[in-house]
C-alpha cells in the first residue's frame, strides 16, 4: 500500500465497530453457472430457469451480463431473456454485471435491473484477461459507471477479483486489497464482494481480510463470492460468517467459475451446501422451500 493508506486504515480500524446486521443477503448466481457452460443454453430454457429462481426468494438475482458475445457467448440473449422474466410479486432485485462503461450504459437503460456489478481485479495480469484493460484504467471506469449508477437510480456492486491472491504471480497482500477497497469506497461504493475467483482462498486468510475491512469500512457492506471445492466449501462460509460477512453469493448446483481466468474452473459455492449451512445455524432466511426445491432439479436437469 502507498505510504498514508495504511496508516489511515489503521486509525479506521481503531474505530468503534458498527454492530453487524443480523438478517443474511442471499445472491444467487445464475449467470455466473451459465457463462462458462460449453453448450450455449437457449434462452427459453434461461427465462423459465430463473424464472422458478425468481419464486424462490432470493435476495438479488445475478441473471445476465452486457459484455461482448464474443468475450461471452453464452450471454449474448440477456437482453431477450430480461424481456421474458415475471417480476410480478417479487422482492428480488435482478444484476447484471458489466465489463466496461458502454455495458453498464446498456443495462442502466433496464428500469428492471437494480444492481449493476463490475468485477474489478487486484491482479493485474487477470484485469488485463478480463476487461482488457490495466488496474487503473478500470479504477476510472468503475468512477464513471458510480457516476452513471447515481444518475439512473442503480446501485454499483464491486467484486475484488483475485481478492485473496492469484495463481499468475502478481503481487498480493492484504494492504494491496484494503487500499483498492479505500480507493472504491471513496468513490462512494457500498457494496463491496470480495471474489474467490480461482478457488484458492483459506479459512485464515478468508478471516483475516474480513477482520481488517469490515471495521475499517463500516459504511460499506461486504459480502463473499466463493469458488470451492467440495472438501472446503464449509470452512469458507464459516470463516466469513465469523468474521462478520453477511452477503453470500452462491449457484444451485455449484456450478460455474470464470472462463476468462484461464484456469481449470472451480465452481461457485452451491447454494443448497450454503442454505443448508445457514439453517442449522438458526438463521432465518426468507426462501420459499418448494420453489428452491423445484429450482434445484431443473439445475440438475440443465447442468447435466
């Protein structure tokens, strides 16, 4: 970190910490199973799939992405599966992500989307991957997207790719992910998901960036995006929980994983180890069972 940041994170960490929220945040990542799926989805199987996850209750829906269909083949009928979504009676609120500027002016023009979500890379080998474009250069996207997000009534969501490291050797450490945190924070994002992007993360080290941020940062509100693998889904969510999070996004089926990082994919956190998880510690969760059952064979039925 320069020099200031750090001494400036340490004085915020010496602040009084806000109590954390009780109730859980709940965003279920549809989009992120679809995009690496080698078969492209036809978009009526798309619309009526997230659909049933629309009953389901969930939070935010993660549902499409307006980046370029060559990038993302399998996103390119967001638009066509938006027009098909019953939001009749729900209180879920839909995302979609964006990799540039041009993308998030696409989705703003949506009254439907709420959340626009921009993944923003602390390795700068995989922004170049994912957007094409340097650390910095994306930092100036990100300040006019909040700029257009506050000008259309949206809410900007952050994701800190490779937030706990990156398999390409770029350089990591915790101050690296608190001062970008800073630097987005400033800018007047509030919702912050730190993004275990190639499955890497441990449980100390998962503990260890919450602790720091989530007092630091009191006015923003963090959340986990994990990749795991069967064997150490728990000690993640554990992990995060005890150290304040309380916004989890997560996949039925634990499907997907981020093409563009050009590494064996490891699949999000799948919905129904987190649900289940969440339930045998009591906490209460608004989710209509049925429909998340009936959600959960058609991901069978579609993942397969």
């Amino acid at each position: 970190m320069r020099a200031g940041v750090s001494g400036g994170l340490l004085l915020r960490c010496n602040m009084e910490q806000q109590s954390l929220p009780s109730q859980v945040t709940l965003v279920e990542c549809p989009r992120d199973a679809m995009q690496g799926w080698p078969s492209f989805i036809p978009t009526e199987v798309k619309t009526s799939y997230l659909n049933q996850l629309l009953r389901v209750g969930f939070d935010v829906l993660d549902f499409g992405s307006f980046v370029s269909p060559k990038a993302i083949p399998q996103m390119a009928d967001t638009k066509a599966v938006l027009q098909g979504l019953d939001l009749t009676g729900t209180e879920t609120k839909l995302l979609a992500i964006v990799a540039n500027t041009r993308g998030a002016e696409d989705a703003a023009a949506f009254e439907e989307i709420h959340f626009l979500g921009f993944p923003f890379s602390i390795s700068e080998t995989f922004q170049q991957l994912n957007t094409n474009k340097s650390i910095e250069a994306s930092l100036a996207q990100v300040a006019q997207m909040q700029d257009l997000c506050v000008q259309k009534n949206k809410e900007l969501v952050v994701y800190i790719s490779m937030g706990f490291g990156n398999p390409y050797g770029d350089p990591y450490h915790p101050d690296i992910a608190a001062h970008w945190v800073e630097q987005l924070a400033g800018m007047g994002i509030r919702t912050i998901a730190l993004a275990d992007t190639v499955g890497m993360a441990d449980a100390a080290a998962i503990s260890s960036l919450f602790r720091t941020l989530i007092p630091a940062f009191p006015e923003v509100h963090f959340g986990a995006h994990f990749h795991a693998a069967p064997d150490d889904w728990e000690e993640k969510i554990a992990a995060a929980w005890q150290a304040g999070c309380r916004r989890y996004d997560s996949a039925l089926k634990g499907i997907g994983g981020c093409p563009m990082a050009q590494k064996a994919l490891v699949g999000n956190m799948a919905t129904e180890n987190l649900v289940g998880w969440l339930t045998e510690k009591k906490i209460p969760l608004r989710l209509n069972q049925e429909a998340l059952s009936e959600a959960l064979q058609t991901a069978g039925a579609i993942f397969h």
